[in-house]
C-alpha cells in the first residue's frame, strides 16, 4: 500500500433540541463553537421531524436536551436526533440531559409499578447513545441504569460559591429538607466552612396521598441563616413548607438552593409569598418570564456542561472536576 493518507483529527460538533436552545447556545459559545444547524419540526399529528443540515459522518456529537414540559415531546425529539446521528454514521454520541426526565421514577415504591428512570436509560442506548451526562441525578442509582459511561455532573459547585461570596458574613446553617440528603448537605457544609447541619423531619398524611409535610427540625438553627438545599423545585410545597418550619424554630431567614427549577403549577406564586429570603437555582431547564420572580437567582450552567464536555471530548477525566482525581 502506498499513497494512502489517514486522519486521526478529532470533529467535536455540538446539537440542540427545541427545549432550550438557550443553554445549548451558551455552551456552545463556552466552547467556541456552534450548533450544528437543525431542521426540527412537528407534524400535523405531532410525530417529530429531524434532520441536520450538514454531514456528521465521524464526528463526536453532543446532543443537548432538557427534559422539560412538554417532557414527552422533548425526550422523543432527544432520541430521534441520537437515532438521526446513529444511522449518519457519527462516531461517538453522547446525549447531554441537564434535567434527566423520569428520574424521580427510579424504583418499585408499590406493586405493578413501572421503573420509567431504567426505561429512560434502555431508549437511549437502543437509539444508539455511546454516553449520557445528567446534572444532579434525584438519585445516584440511576448512573446504573444506562450501559455505558454515565457523568454524573454536581452544581453544588456553583450554588456554593455563589451563597458563600454573597452570605459568607453571616451565621449560616446548612439544612436538608429530608433525611435522605443529608451527605449532599455535609458537601454544601464543606464548602461554607463547616457550617452546621439540621434537617427537616417529615411524616406523611393518610388522607394526602403523595404529599409530606415538614413538621419539626432536627439541629440548631435559631438566629442562623438557613440555606435550605435540595436537587429540585417541582410544586414547592415540600421546599416552602420546609422554609416555614425553619422561620418558626427561630431561623433568622431562609435561603432555598436547588439546582433544577421545573417550578410547576403553583410554584412561582407559592415561592413568591414565602418566607425565604432568596430562591437560587440554575438554568438546567428553561425559565421562561412567566416564572421569574423578584427573589429568584438563575445561576448559568454552561460553564459547568462545557467543561465536562470538553474533559469528555479530549479523554480526560469529569471526575477531577469535582473531587480532584484524575
């Protein structure tokens, strides 16, 4: 053989859903890239309609989704753009889910029950997902759930450093809304200086099926600034009745940080006329005006996804940007 010339460069392209072109567009600015230009439409009967407008052939494609409402719609555009990337021959294909829908379906709490968490991971490996990267999994198990490498990317990180440079003078408390999140509050504890710990005890009404209510604290927050952590607000009744229980055990305010604002239904009214003193979350999901409010904090993701990105993209190690190990 002889004249043969073989490349071994590297094509980094990056995709984007219809959920939030937003996000996309700011990680793919971190990256000093683009996104790749997409035909996406829906039909008449709302089947879902995708294709790329240039050729992806050997690349290592990013596709980025959030998984918000439509959730359905979203995800089935998601596994139709790794299907389109597949059957064009891209060489690697990793979907990028800043909120991972279903994920609060992660096991049988009763019989007859489905496992929708598992069933989210088997679509995308049968659509042809080499990886998938989530922020904040609701819990840890379903990095299990998908057969191949799963990032499991932390916000802590960028929830922290914000309260610490805007509530470092104050006496802070870091407070879990349940027992369940207690070492994600040790975390927040780490990074605010060993700030103490309290959580909220809750028991559930017979008679209000699905619905806790936080009843009494567990740990000293009298006089203390409370920073009220959780992975998400859906309705914010279990968050905003948490921020109550604290102010009447003598918290001096009530800061709420979560990382994913789904802010459903009654929400925005709901964390509005609370007692907290601000409402921090960032932009997994798209907040549109409608659910923005005058105490709310969006902190960007981008910075975060961008780097796990590029650590993926050039063989490096996403773990190392969390705990320093390579």
């Amino acid at each position: 053989m002889s004249g043969m010339k073989l490349t071994t460069e590297k094509n980094l392209m990056v995709f984007s859903g219809r959920a939030h072109p937003a996000l996309a567009q700011a990680v793919a600015d971190e990256l000093g890239t683009t996104l790749v230009p997409t035909e996406a439409r829906d039909f008449a009967n709302s089947e879902t309609y995708v294709r790329f407008d240039e050729s992806v052939r050997g690349c290592d494609a990013f596709v980025i989704q959030s998984h918000t409402a439509p959730i359905n719609h979203n995800i089935m555009e998601q596994l139709i753009m790794v299907d389109a990337l597949k059957r064009a021959s891209a060489k690697r294909i990793s979907v990028i889910t800043p909120f991972y829908g279903y994920a609060r379906q992660d096991k049988k709490s009763r019989g007859r029950e489905p496992i929708s968490a598992r069933l989210m991971a088997d679509m995308f490996k049968v659509a042809g997902a080499d990886r998938l990267m989530a922020v904040d999994l609701h819990t840890d198990q379903i990095q299990g759930f998908f057969d191949g490498p799963v990032d499991h990317l932390q916000a802590l990180p960028i929830l922290a450093e914000y309260v610490a440079d805007k509530y470092s003078s104050e006496d802070l408390a870091v407070v879990s809304p349940d027992a369940g999140r207690i070492k994600v509050a040790e975390q927040w504890s780490k990074r605010l200086n060993g700030a103490p710990l309290a959580f909220i005890h809750k028991t559930r009404d017979v008679t209000r099926p699905n619905q806790s209510v936080a009843n009494r604290v567990i740990g000293k927050v009298e006089g203390r600034t409370c920073i009220l952590v959780d992975d998400m607000i859906d309705s914010g009744g279990t968050i905003c009745h948490a921020a109550e229980a604290l102010m009447k055990d003598g918290a001096a305010s009530v800061i709420i940080a979560a990382t994913h604002a789904i802010l459903s239904g009654p929400a925005v009214e709901r964390l509005r006329d609370s007692v907290a003193r601000e409402v921090i979350v960032t932009d997994t999901l798209p907040i549109t005006p409608d659910k923005q409010f005058d105490k709310l904090t969006a902190l960007s993701i981008a910075p975060l996804l961008s780097e796990a990105i590029h650590q993926v993209f050039e063989d490096g190690s996403v773990t190392s940007m969390f705990d320093g190990l390579s």
